[in-house]
C-alpha cells in the first residue's frame, strides 16, 4: 500500500508519502512546508507532489491531521486564512472520496502510537501490561489534549476529548497560590491555563508577581520576552540552560501539576495498557520529568496510591508520532 499523509498547524504542513508493506514502512519521500507562503493546502499537496515526482496514481488513501475540530469532513483553520474539505483533497489526489479523511492532530497521535520503536519513548513507570484495557495519552504543548486508544480484533479506536478544559485543583500553597492570582484574571481557570505553553508563561507571571526573599526577575529574561521570541521556550532556556531561579520556580510547578494531571487521567481511565505523555513539552523537559517531581505528584492520590503504581507510563520522545498516526489511518482507508 501506498498513502500520503500530513500533519497540518498553525505554522508549518508536513507532508509524507510512504509505502507499507506487512510490518515494514518505506518513506518515498518527506518534505515541510511553510503554510503563510501558500494561497491554500491544495496549493501545498500540488507543490508536494511535484517535488516528488511521484505518479499521484499510485497513491490509494490519503489522510491529514490538523489542528482543530473537523465537522462534516471540513476543517477551517484559527491561524490561517484557508481550510480544506475531504472533497477538495480527494480531487487533488483523484481518489475516491471514502479513501480521504481528516482527523483532529491530537486522534492521530492516538494511531501513531502503535507505529513508534522501543527508542522513540521513555519509560517512567514499568508495570504489568493489561491488552484488555484502554491506552490514554495526556499531552501538553500549544494546549492540553487527552485522549483514549481501544483495540479490538487488530483494530485501532481512538477517542479525543476536550479532558484539558476541566478545573484546575491546586493540592499545595503554590497552587492555591497561582490559581488565586489567574482566578482574577480569568472567569474560570482550567488546567490548559497551567499545563501548557502558554500556561508555562501565566505559572511565569505568577512567580514573577510573588517573587521569593524579594528576588528580582532576570533583565535578561524580561528583555527577551519583550522581543516577541517564544516565551515558553526562553523560559525553559533559562531555567535548563542559565539557572535562572525564576524560570526554575515556573518550570517546577509545571512539572508538579503536569504530573498531577497524568495521574488523574489515569484515575479516570485505569490506562492498563500504558498512560502515554504526548505533546512538544515533554522532549524538551525529560531531564526534569525523569528526576522524579513528575512521578510523585503522579503516584500522591491518596487511597489510590497504590494502584498508580501498576500504570506504565511513557513519555513519546518522537515528535513525528502525528504524521506517523496519519499514516497508519490512511492504511486503514486501503483496507476497507
């Protein structure tokens, strides 16, 4: 089988035809794609397909991944000034329109999942694996995705949902602390304000406002934000590479409440089969995840405690597990 697939944001499309043959899989080629220097998608798969010179007759399913809710096979993208329907994508392919799909980015990790090596994810927690009960991802990057994964007869389900939005539960000083001060800025604080990029900005801004033995915030820091760079990013940078004691205060509440969040996610679910932490964060923090703050918060559920312990859960190292899972659903258009 032949498929294309593509994991579509805000920013950049990632485009990737590759050949699948039992448990083997070819790239026959790859390429990412700027999304402001194109009038439309189509215009980037017409592009793509060129730079590939590869017969587009040779393809028999094709699915994208992209960033948002798609309704009634369409997607109109927040950031970008063009959307995509099935329809459209399936003439630009001349294929049958039931073997094109776009599915939400955040359901296609669910797919890639079973496409990742043993060195694409870090385990945390070993733990005897139940077949039978269901996978849940939890994933903290542009926002906060959860999801869920069933199998049944060889056959991947996978269920998104909108998890992220739920209410924040502070369980220490510093939590009470920072949901006090966002609870002034916003009607309704949820974990997505917290447990995310931008959430890492609003932990920042708290501790900036209630600063340590009168710590001053770094200048540097301060003069790097202000240049419009990505805030989430410099204040990692800060706080993994320079010390900085501010960044470092932000980056372990994140790491406390994104443990906190797993584990609830896996009160919730009983993920047996493995609770899988997604997500661009999490590569960039492994160091710090892998130090033991993100596994206590996960393990401190009271009475339940002990059951965390029998949860594996991994950290998905491999940021191209999306285009991966596109891939996989495509692979399951062939077959039906």
């Amino acid at each position: 089988m032949i498929v294309l697939s593509g994991d579509v944001g805000g920013t950049n499309t990632r485009l990737q035809i590759t050949e699948h043959q039992n448990a083997t899989v070819k790239v026959l080629f790859t390429k990412k794609y700027l999304a402001v220097e194109f009038k439309s998608l189509s215009d980037i798969i017409n592009q793509f397909l060129k730079e590939s010179q590869f017969d587009k007759k040779r393809v028999e399913a094709a699915c994208l991944a992209v960033a948002g809710p798609v309704k009634d096979g369409a997607i109109e993208f927040t950031n970008l000034p063009w959307g995509i329907t099935e329809t459209e994508l399936a003439k630009v392919l001349t294929l049958p329109a039931d073997k094109v799909k776009l599915i939400n980015d955040f359901a296609s990790i669910g797919y890639g999942l079973s496409a990742l090596d043993k060195t694409d994810v870090v385990c945390l927690q070993k733990a005897e694996i139940d077949k039978t009960a269901p996978i849940a991802m939890v994933g903290a990057g542009t926002g906060l995705g959860m999801g869920l994964v069933t199998k049944h007869k060889a056959q991947t389900f996978v269920y998104p949902s909108e998890g992220g939005h739920q209410d924040f539960a502070p369980v220490d000083e510093e939590q009470i602390g920072l949901f006090e001060f966002l609870k002034r800025r916003l009607h309704r604080v949820s974990i997505e304000r917290i447990c995310c990029g931008p959430g890492l900005v609003n932990i920042y801004k708290y501790v900036v406002a209630n600063p340590l033995y009168n710590q001053p915030e770094s200048p540097e820091l301060k003069r790097d934000i202000h240049k419009g760079l990505d805030p989430a990013k410099l204040i990692t940078h800060y706080a993994i590479d320079k010390g900085d004691p501010m960044a470092l205060r932000a980056v372990d509440i994140f790491i406390r409440v994104y443990g906190a969040v797993a584990g609830n996610m896996a009160l919730a679910t009983l993920p047996k089969q493995g609770l899988y932490i997604v997500g661009g964060i999490a590569p960039q923090l492994i160091s710090q995840i892998q130090d033991g703050r993100f596994m206590k918060m996960f393990h401190d559920k009271g009475r339940m405690s002990g059951l965390m312990q029998e949860i594996p859960v991994y950290v998905v190292m491999n940021t191209d597990v999306g285009l991966k899972g596109a891939a996989v659903y495509a692979t399951m258009l062939c077959k039906k």
